[in-house]
C-alpha cells in the first residue's frame, strides 16, 4: 500500500504581469507555508517597474474577503530582484477561512489585446492590439486575460483564460514597422480537445481552428446604493427635472431726462430707468457722456441701488460741471455668473430658476465656459472637465460628474460649491460659449439589482451576430449596452435619459479570472458623466419587461493585455497534508 508523503515542497515560477493574478491557493485538508518569494527586474534597458504582494483571507460561512497588502508598489531597480518573504508566511484552508497569495506588476508599455487568432495545429496566435506595440521578432512579452471559447463538444481541461497560470513567450514576427505594428505572432503551443478530433469542414469553423477569441466577458457583483440618476423622464412620472440657462444677465438702461434732472453747473436728480436689468450682484459703474454741444461739461457722479432681485430700481446723479443739456448714461454689463476661485463658488444667473435651497444638481460637462486674467484672457476655457491642466492632468475637475448641493440666493441666483481652484486670477464669464441647460436639477435616484453589459466583438468570430450583437445571459445586445434590472416596474419610456454615476456599478471579469472586482464607469469610460438615452428593446428588437431598459455605455472590446517582460517571480511553498 503506497503512503502518501506528508510534506511537499511547491515551486512557482511566473512572469510578473499588470493585472494581479492568483499565485497560489491552499488546496483542501492542506496548509502551506510561504518560505521564500523573489521578484527580479528582468527587462531589457534602464526599466523601474513596481510590483505589489497581497494575502486575501476569505470567510468561508460569509464570503467576506479581508486583503493585506504585504508590500504595495516596491520599485525593483534594473538588474536587482526584491526579496518579499524570506521566512514563513501561513497559509490555510479550514472549514472557517480560505487563504489565497496574489502578485500584481506595473510597468510601461502595457497594451490591451483586442483580437486574438490561435491555430490550434501550429500552436502559433496572431495578436492585434489596440494601439501600437514596441516589439520586434525575438522579444519576450507576456500575455494575460485573454478568453476563448470552444466550439461545443470540444472544452478541454484548462480555463477558457488563457494563459493560465501566467506565461511568458517570444515575439517570432509582426506585422508593419517597429514601433507602428499592431499586430505580433508568437508561438504558444498546439492545443488538441480530449478525445476528440481536429474539426472538419463539415464543423461550424471555416478555419478549421477549435478556439475562438472572446472580448473580456463582464459579470456584475454589486452595486452602489442608488447608483441610477434620473436625468429627464418624458412621461413626467418619475421626476419634477429642471434645466436652467446660465446666462450673463441683462444690462440695464436709463436716460438722463430734463424732467428728472437739474442741469447747470452740476448734475442733481434720479435717472429715468428704462429697463432695470437683471444680475447686478453688486451696484455697476455708470458712464456719463456730455451732450456733444456741451464741449465744456465734465464729470458728476452716480449713486446706484440694486435690490435683492439683483434689478437697479434707482441712479442719483451729482456733482460735475457746466452741463446745458441732458447727457448720455451708459451702465455697464452685469455680473451675471461669476466663480471666486479663492472660495470654490460659483454663483449662477438664471432668471426665475425654480430651484429651492438643498436641492440636488450636477453641471453638465464642459458647459461653463471662462476666461482668467493669468493669460490675459486670451483663451477660454470649459469647465468642469475631465481633466485639468498643469499639475491637474488627468486628473478631473472637482464638480466633474459630481451630485452637488444648491444654495439659493435670490429667484434668480443660485450658489454652488465647485471646488477652489490653484489659479486665483479673476475669471470673467463668457455667456456666448457657455451650453444652454447646464445646471440640472436631479429628479429620481433609483436603485439597480442586476445589470448585464457586453462590450463587443469580431463580427466573424463563434456565437456573434452580425451586426456586432451577442446573447448575453438570454438578453440580445449590441457592441456596448447595458442592461439594467430593477426591482419593481419603472415609468421610463423610449428617449428619457438617466445617467450612472461614477464608479456606481460593480463587475468582474475574465481578464484577471474574476478575482477582483473594478468599478464603472470610471472617469475615463466615455458614460462618465453622460445622459444616456433609455431603449426599451433589446438589439433583436423584441421588448424588455417593465422592469428593464437599455442604455448604450460604449464599446469594450479589449479582452487582456501584454505588456514586455519587465518581472519575473520565483516562489517555495511547503504544503503540509492534514487529511
């Protein structure tokens, strides 16, 4: 009778890619000791990638996950390695908990994969990239996150994630210029089903290949609590929505009449006001022009009063000389909407606006447009953006896609806090420039129990209709959309809008084999920030229930990445039997 051995020593040896990726998990009636874990710089050239170690402990009875991040982010200089563990780290796998070891790399030149064409007799895949790759033949690269599937019948052993565990390959040709290419071959190994044969013409697959590349398939998690923003609902069911024009209000007018005014040696009397204006936040400046045969009149002077309307309701004149006829008054331009950029306020002009203090809006994306003393008011510039400038890049705007808070100020100004900002030069706004509609008031907030995307793929490839559309979970959807499911029915009907706010909505993915979680859309998803037009059929055209509804969140059809090899990682475990 053969004795199983007690003790058994485990080596790991893997590249190091971005995207973490599951080193290890301890198998059932095992514990395990991590006793030695190296990382080394193996790129070609003066290359400084980072490298991060995390333990993930799961509580089997709730499904909670606790991660400890053993080092985050360890810069390994060229020619060196970085030692994580050199000692014993625990491991366990008991009815209670579920001890797991992730490595998770970055570094540059990291690429998404956006096709993948394998033959399966040569062993040989042709990789197309979404931008530019800078490999030439015989570069090592690594590859990770990429998903087939198999013609039914044909499903092998292993994951439909390749490659699985990590692996590093060599670059045998590509296509175009270095530096230009999109595309690279490398060889990967052939791949024969278990027990059964290469496919035939009579199969599905003109090309005779078994494997067929998939767009990174997405699963929802979780999501926010009321995630969903109701922009405008046309059946007026589910929101009192409200769009206000900021505007630089309107100048006001008045005449210096005989009958109003005492000429003479100087100026005394009120202005006739002929239109009051609207968005004098502060009394303005007011011209006064002598009668062109007055060749020797000059000066005065005049008092204004504005009331909380932000309307002038009276202009005293005094003071000047030599004054024979009734001279010509000019008052200057409104305030309108202004932004202190010492305080982060912006103060709206928009008459008659109906909002309430405490209300809930958002600005639209580059709808207020401004000029700055800082370059002479050369330039105009939109806010609030997806990034900034200088030291902001790429980093977004303070009120970029954010839900902020109303504070009233009269029937016609409103005040919101939208962040200070780094430049405190005057900003003059620039009404012309500035979008209509771009202070909401937010209706509805609504929650979401299950939502179901599918980012799209090769038209030509298994199980994709064409147009670009695939049945995802027996829902029919176009390259990009989104379904969302509701707890009970919605009032939504074709053409309202919604908007998803950032980071709101949760999915996993096969790009990492669904180990971690990543939240959309992210600042830089192109439905950051954006209305979304509500369908209410499905790609096929066939209804939703009242309960579901199709927005259109862009396309996604990066399905892993690669990256040169810049990392390598060895590891020793000792598994200890408990059976």
């Amino acid at each position: 009778m053969a004795i199983a051995p007690v003790n058994k020593f485990i080596n790991i040896a893997v590249p190091v890619t971005p995207g973490k990726q599951k080193l290890y998990e301890v198998p059932t009636g095992t514990s395990a000791l991590l006793l030695y874990l190296q990382v080394a710089n193996v790129g070609i050239g003066s290359t400084f990638p980072k490298v991060t170690f995390t333990q993930q402990r799961t509580q089997r009875s709730t499904g909670n996950k606790r991660e400890v991040r053993v080092i985050k982010d360890v810069e390994i200089p060229p020619n060196d390695a970085a030692i994580i563990v050199d000692g014993r780290l625990v491991l366990e796998k008991t009815p209670l908990v579920l001890d797991k070891i992730f490595i998770e790399g970055k570094q540059q030149q990291v690429g998404n994969v956006v096709f993948a064409d394998y033959h399966e007799p040569t062993g040989i895949v042709t990789i197309t990239t979404k931008d530019s790759h800078p490999f030439k033949a015989g570069d090592p690269v690594a590859l990770a996150g990429l998903a087939f599937q198999c013609i039914a019948g044909q499903t092998g052993i292993t994951t439909n994630v390749f490659p699985d565990p990590i692996q590093s390959y060599t670059v045998e040709s590509i296509t175009g210029v270095v530096g230009v290419s999109k595309t690279f071959t490398s060889f990967i190994g052939p791949s024969t089903p278990i027990g059964i044969p290469r496919p035939s013409s009579g199969l599905p697959n003109a090309k005779d290949y078994s494997h067929f590349y998939n767009s990174a398939i997405h699963y929802y998690e979780r999501s926010k609590r009321l995630p969903i923003e109701v922009v405008t609902a046309s059946s007026g069911s589910l929101v009192d929505q409200i769009t206000r024009t900021a505007s630089a209000g309107t100048q006001a007018t008045a005449t210096a009449s005989l009958s109003n005014i005492t000429l003479g040696n100087a100026l005394t009397g009120n202005l006739t006001i002929t239109n009051g204006g609207a968005g004098y936040i502060t009394a303005p400046d007011v011209t006064i022009t002598p009668h062109s045969d007055d060749t020797s009149a000059s000066g005065g002077s005049a008092t204004v009063t504005v009331n909380a309307n932000e309307t002038i309701t009276q202009i005293s004149l005094s003071g000047g000389q030599n004054y024979t006829k009734a001279p010509t008054i000019t008052i200057a331009l409104p305030e309108g909407t202004t932004y202190d950029p010492v305080s982060g306020t912006l103060s709206v002009f928009a008459s008659n606006h109906g909002f309430s203090t405490g209300d809930k809006v958002r600005l639209k994306n580059e709808s207020f447009a401004f000029t700055c003393i800082t370059d002479g008011n050369s330039s105009v510039k939109k806010y609030p953006r997806k990034t900034g400038e200088n030291q902001n890049v790429g980093k977004p705007d303070f009120a970029y896609g954010k839900i902020l808070e109303a504070g009233l100020i009269n029937p016609n100004r409103i005040e919101i806090f939208i962040g200070k900002s780094s430049d405190a030069s005057t900003h003059t706004f620039v009404a012309g420039q500035s979008l209509s509609n771009n202070v909401i008031k937010l209706g509805s907030q609504l929650d979401i129990e299950r939502a179901i995307y599918y980012g799209g793929g090769d038209d030509t490839q298994n199980g994709v209709l064409s147009p670009d559309r695939k049945v995802v979970e027996g829902k029919n959807l176009g390259a990009g959309e989104l379904l969302l499911r509701f707890a009970s029915a919605h009032n939504f009907t074709g053409g309202d809008k919604i908007r998803i706010i950032d980071n709101g909505i949760y999915f996993s993915c096969t790009m990492d084999n669904r180990e971690t979680e990543h939240s959309y859309p992210r600042v830089t998803d192109p439905a950051s920030g954006a209305e979304l037009t509500v369908r209410l059929t499905d790609a096929g055209g066939s209804a939703l229930t009242n309960k579901e509804l199709i927005v259109n969140v862009g396309e996604s059809k990066s399905g892993g990445f690669f990256a040169p090899l810049e990392m390598e990682l060895v590891a020793s475990i000792l598994e200890n039997s408990t059976a």
